[in-house]
C-alpha cells in the first residue's frame, strides 16, 4: 500500500476497471488486473468498507427518457442561514429533474445541474420552484450542449 488513501497499484487497476464497467463479474475483473479471483474480491470488499467505493448505479441517459434538455444553474442564496441552506438543499434534492447539486465557494452558494424536457419545464423549474424560495437571491441558468465529457479518477502521477 502507498500513503494515497491506502490505495495501491492494483487497487487503481480495479478501479479502473470498475469505473469503466461494474457490472463485469469478479471472476473477469481479477483477470482483467491479474489476480485471483479471492483476492480480487478481497480487494474489492475492502474498497467497500473503507469508502473507496461508495457506490455501484445504473447511468441513464437523459434523452432517452425524455429529458432533452440539461442546465446548470448558479444560484446564490441570502441570508446564510443553516435552516433556509437545510430546507433549499432539500427541497432542490427532492425535485424529480435534479441531478446534482453542488455547494461551492465564490459569488454562488450552488450549482444545480438539472434534466428537464425544453425550455418551458426549465422555465416552470426556475419560477415555480427555485423562485418560491425567498431565500434564493439570484438564479443564473447555463445551457448544456451535448453529453457531459467525464473521466475517471485516477492516481496521482
């Protein structure tokens, strides 16, 4: 093991892999990064437990659900109170179009990346349902062109 989070060599192998696919069986996974299968799944359950892996889904496409449409919007929030942020934070989770939600540093409090139909559900998002809030000050919408271009997280070089 190194000192990167206890995380090795062959540990960024499986993750790499994993990232890639996480449905490929273990039995493919330790051929794929050359161990036993044992060992494989021994790595990979301790991956797990330490929180190295924190999760295993499905990715969905958008569009193919009908959700054309993707935007970040900037939105900054007044006061800063721990109630008002609590009951935003939930509320924006609770909406079915929310992908994610990021709090930042900078003029905005956060990013809220969102799925919807066109123009009009957006429109509806930004009146209807982040407008209500009085804390919410200003919204600011950025259009998405395209797919998000994503990468794995890798080792450090």
């Amino acid at each position: 093991m190194t000192n990167n989070g206890g995380v090795d060599s062959v540990d960024w192998k499986i993750l790499a892999e994993l990232q890639n696919d996480a449905s490929i069986t273990n039995k493919e996974l330790a051929e794929r990064v050359g161990l036993a299968t044992s060992s494989c799944h021994e790595r990979v359950r301790r991956l797990r437990a330490t929180g190295v892996i924190s999760g295993i889904h499905a990715v969905v496409d958008p569009v193919a659900v009908g959700r054309s449409m993707q935007a970040i919007i900037a939105v900054q929030l007044r006061p800063h109170r721990r109630d008002l942020v609590d009951r935003f934070t939930a509320d924006v989770l609770a909406m079915p179009e929310t992908l994610a939600l990021f709090n930042v540093s900078g003029p905005e409090d956060f990013f809220l990346h969102v799925a919807v139909r066109d123009s009009a559900h957006l429109q509806r998002i930004l009146i209807d349902r982040l407008a209500t809030h009085p804390e919410v000050w200003h919204a600011q919408t950025h259009l998405i062109y395209g797919k998000a271009v994503t990468a794995p997280l890798r080792p450090d070089r």
